[in-house]
C-alpha cells in the first residue's frame, strides 16, 4: 500500500530536491494500492480542494511512499 503526500514547496526548491524534509507543508492523503491509483488520486485531491492556489512562491508535489515511510515522516 502506498500513502499519498502533498508537499508544499518553495520555489526556490528544485522539484527533485522537495522531499518531506524540505517542504513548507506536507499534507498527508488516503492509502492506494499502486504508483498508477496514487499519482491519478493525488491529482484529483489537489483539484478537488484548495491545495492548488498556493501563494506566490510555492508549488504543490505529489509524492507516493510507502506507509512505513509516511509514518515515519509524520512522526517528525
């Protein structure tokens, strides 16, 4: 199973370099079974609410991790 997360970003953090520990935000979403459910349901979550009008300066990633890792990082 995997965990969908939100990372809110700074522009000035290369899209390669906005992980969980380097994210303004990280909002945690549902479970999903597969890479595939995950990006599509990530998708739909940030169109679906306001996560997508961030302020200036910021962008939204999603990143699917396995549930282990998400709690770990949640714990943080």
């Amino acid at each position: 199973m995997l965990q969908i997360m939100i990372l809110v970003c700074s522009v000035n953090v290369s899209p390669v370099d906005c992980q969980m520990e380097t994210a303004l935000d990280v909002i945690s979403g549902p479970q999903t079974a597969s890479a595939i459910s995950c990006g599509m349901q990530g998708q739909a979550l940030i169109a679906s609410t306001s996560f997508a009008r961030r302020r200036p300066g910021e962008y939204v990633k999603i990143k699917c991790t396995h549930l282990k890792e998400a709690r770990t990082a949640q714990k943080i």
